[in-house]
C-alpha cells in the first residue's frame, strides 16, 4: 500500500495503450461502424423504394388486366355480332336462291305450258282444219282462209 | 490458510494477499525483492509493484489484442458475434462521450474506452478466486502476488493523475494560461473591480485548487476503495469458510492431515464452476447440477465449503455490478472533467 514508482510505469503503461487505441482501434473500427450505419440505412430506403415500386406495379397490373378484360369483353361483343351478320347474310342469301331457283323452275314451267299449249294450238288449228275440211268435204284452201283461221287460233 | 503448508493466522493469511510484489533498493543497497511489508515500506518511493504492472500491462495487451483483431478486419459488411461484441461496446462508448462532451476531439473517445475496457479487466480479475494465481506463483517461488492491479492504490492514483495532468494540459490549450489562472480565481466569489478581485484573488485560488485537486483524488480512490474492499470481502470468505476451520472441516482433516494442501481446494473449486457453467451452458439438466454439486460437496467435506461457495459465487456476482460500474464511472467521470476543460466558465 507503499505510494511508489508503480504510478510512473503504470502512467506510461496508460499513455502507451491509450496511444495505441487511437492510432489503431478507434479510427479503423468506427469507420467499418459508421460505412455500415450508411448501408443499413441505404438498404432501408432502397427497400421502401421497392415497396412502393412495387405497389405501383401492382396498380399498373390491375388497370393492365382491367383493360385486357375490357378489350376482351368487346372482342366477344363483336364476335357475337359478327356471328350474328353472318347467319342473317346466310340466311338472306339462302332465301334468295330459293327464290330464284322457284322463279326459274316457275319460268320452265310456264314455257313448258306454252309450248305445250302451243303444239297444242297448232294441232288444234290443223285438226280444226281436217274437221272443217271433213265437214265441207272440200279441200279448204289453206292459204285462202289462213286469215280466218289465225283469228280463230288466236280464240283458242 | 490454503496457500502454504506452513502453519498461517489468518492475519498472515490476510495480509499476505494485500501485500504486493515489490522491487526496489534493499536498506542494504543491494536491488531485489521485498519479502515482508515492512521490507517493501522501507525501499521508499522507487520501488516498484511488479504484480501490479505485470497484470495491468498483460490486461492493457490483452485489451489491445482483442480490439485491434477486430478492428484490422473491421469492414461494414456483415458482422461476426465477436466483432458485434467489441462494437457493442466501442458504440456505448461513443455514445456516452457524444452525450457528456460537447468539443471535438479525437482523443476523448479513444482514451474513454481505453480506460472503460482496461480497468473493467483489471477489476475482472477480482472474480479469479483469491488463491489461485497466488498459490500458483508461490509454487513457482513468487512470493507476493496481487493479481487485480486495481486494488493497488499505485495503480488507480496513476491513472487518476494522468487524467489530472490532462485536465490541466486541455484547460491551458484551450483557455490559455491566463484563462486557466482566471479561472482558478475569478470564481466562486465574482466581483467586478480591481480591489474586489485582489480581495477575492486567495480565497477563490484556494477553493478552486481544493476543488481542482479532489478531482483525480477522489477519481483514483473511489476505484481503488471499491475493488479494495471487494477484493478484502473475497480474502475473508476464504478466510472464514475456508481449511482448518474447526468441525467443518474435519472429515478433510482425516484424509489429508491438519492442513488440506491448495491444490484440493483448487480441483474442488474448478470442479463446482465447471458444474455451475455447464450448467448455465445447457448442458446439465436442473436435477443432475444439483446432484452433481451435492456429490462435490461431500467429496470436499462439509458445510463449510458449502457455504463458503454460495457466498463467494453470491458476492462474485454482486461485485460484477461493482466491476463495470466501477470502469464505467471512471470513464464517464475522465469524459465529464476532460469536458469542464474543454469549456470556458
């Protein structure tokens, strides 16, 4: 318990590893602390700038998928319509051709009838002639009487 | 007691642990070792402590080894538990002299930590049972060892001296010689004229001397009483709870003769701690540490040991508070006085 010589060595002992400590502990590990402090903070920004990004993207997503619905929505509309047109176009065109093929067998029809009642007129005129020749038992003179007996095919 | 077969009161006891390995000039002339207190009051002021020194300079290596490995390999990536450790404790330091000193220095913070980390192991060295390292060191023909540096009042008063010549050193840097003796003795007692200040010129110079000297006085041997009595408190639990103490130990004296040699009570102690950390560790369920310690006990022969162990480890544990108090207010007490240096009045 002697105050001695102790307290100048211990004194340097304390200069020397206070030295020691600032030369050498103090500036290199405060500067690690200090370069980490700023990336953790950076990390931290650069995280909540993701959040964010990533909110809006998930907005721009949702309209995008909004507007996908919609177009798709439209494009159903259209096909329904044009579905629609088609069968009506389909279904003009097919009443057409009926009606024309029923207009053209009506014509063959009629032009079968009027060839028919044609021969049948000029079989007439000359039967009507044999009759008349029969009944006057005289030759009429075909080109004599051809006047009368065109009025009287035109009667027929 | 258990440092020597030699037949010890526990006064000799006692005072052979507060007595320090001391080098110096014999009355003789002749340089060598003190082998006796009265052999080390009579070499005078140069003698040295050489316990004191040796342990203080092994913790102050210690303390630079284990700081400067993580600081060569300090980067701001991510941390190992270690370097977390050390920068837990750089970070609180930094803190408190941001907090309490408002200068910029480069110095304040480096000595701050020096101080904290350095007494704090040299006070650590008190929770070392007593007779370990002396017993040790008189096997291998040391006489005296006080292995906690701080409980030598060489060692906090040195200490608590360099921060006073630094007190001094900063408040004429910066105040100027003229500011400094101002302020010595332009305060407490202020007046304005030439004949008040030549009045109030003694009486302030005294009061502020007083004032400026129980500084490093008061900071030097709060440290030192506080480890001191701490480390006298582990000295009479040994004491009292320890060998040859009558009924207790009886069944040891049986085996062993009047006096149980230290290397016992050294297997013993290690052999209830190791139980103790493994326990602490995990390792040990509740039941088998105290089945385990129960077995120690018996082995080493009693009640007193029993006792002797739940109070050393109680009051190890109540001066581990003493321990980084003590460093911390060290620490914060230098930054405060490096500050009121710092500062103009």
């Amino acid at each position: 318990m002697n105050i001695n010589a102790t307290l100048i060595l211990q004194s340097i002992a304390m200069m020397i590893f206070v030295w020691f400590c600032m030369k050498f502990i103090w500036p290199p590990l405060l500067k690690a602390m200090d370069e980490r402090r700023e990336r953790v903070a950076e990390g931290l920004a650069a995280s909540d700038l993701a959040e964010k990004e990533l909110e809006a993207a998930k907005a721009t997503a949702g309209e995008q998928i909004s507007e996908a619905r919609d177009k798709a929505g439209e494009i159903l509309d259209q096909a329904s319509q044009r579905h629609s047109q088609i069968l009506e176009q389909a279904k003009e065109d097919a009443t057409g051709e009926r009606q024309r093929q029923v207009a053209a067998a009506e014509a063959e029809i009629a032009l079968s009838a009027n060839q028919a009642r044609e021969e049948l007129r000029a079989s007439v005129a000359s039967l009507a002639v044999i009759g008349a020749s029969k009944i006057l038992e005289k030759e009429v003179d075909e080109e004599a009487h051809r006047e009368l007996l065109d009025k009287l095919i035109a009667e027929i | 007691m258990a440092s020597g077969t030699e037949n010890v009161t526990p006064s000799e006891y006692i005072g052979h642990h507060l007595q320090n390995l001391t080098f110096g000039q014999h009355a003789d002339g002749s340089w060598g070792i003190a082998h006796s207190a009265a052999d080390a009051q009579a070499m005078g002021f140069w003698s040295f402590n050489v316990d004191t020194i040796f342990w203080a300079v092994v913790l102050g290596i210690g303390f630079y080894v284990m700081f400067r490995s993580v600081a060569k390999k300090a980067n701001s990536g991510v941390p190992t538990r270690f370097q977390a450790l050390v920068e837990i404790i750089v970070e609180f330091v930094d803190t408190s002299v941001r907090e309490s000193f408002h200068g910029t220095s480069k110095f304040i913070a480096p000595l701050a930590l020096t101080l904290f980390v350095w007494i704090f192991f040299m006070n650590l060295m008190d929770l070392i049972p007593v007779d370990w390292l002396p017993w040790v060191a008189t096997q291998v023909g040391v006489p005296y060892q006080k292995v906690v540096p701080t409980t030598d009042v060489n060692a906090t008063m040195s200490m608590a001296i360099t921060v006073f010549i630094m007190i001094i050193f900063f408040s004429i840097k910066i105040k100027g010689v003229s500011g400094f003796i101002s302020e010595l003795t332009g305060q407490p007692f202020a007046a304005k004229g030439t004949l008040g200040k030549a009045v109030f010129f003694l009486p302030n110079l005294l009061l502020e001397t007083v004032a400026l000297l129980a500084k490093p006085i008061s900071l030097g041997l709060r440290l030192f009483g506080n480890l001191y009595a701490g480390e006298l408190i582990f000295i009479l639990i040994a004491v009292v709870f320890t060998a040859g103490s009558g009924v207790f130990a009886a069944g040891l004296s049986s085996v062993f003769g009047e006096h149980v040699p230290a290397w016992f009570w050294i297997l013993a102690t290690a052999s209830v701690f190791a139980t103790l950390w493994l326990s602490m560790k995990g390792a040990l369920s509740n039941k088998r540490t105290v089945l385990l310690l129960a077995i120690e006990m018996l082995l080493v022969g009693g009640l007193a040991f029993l006792g002797g162990q739940l109070m050393h480890f109680g009051w190890a544990v109540f001066h581990l508070l003493v321990v980084t108090l003590q460093a911390f207010i060290f620490m914060m007490l230098t930054i405060v006085y490096l500050s009121m240096a710092h500062e103009h009045h």
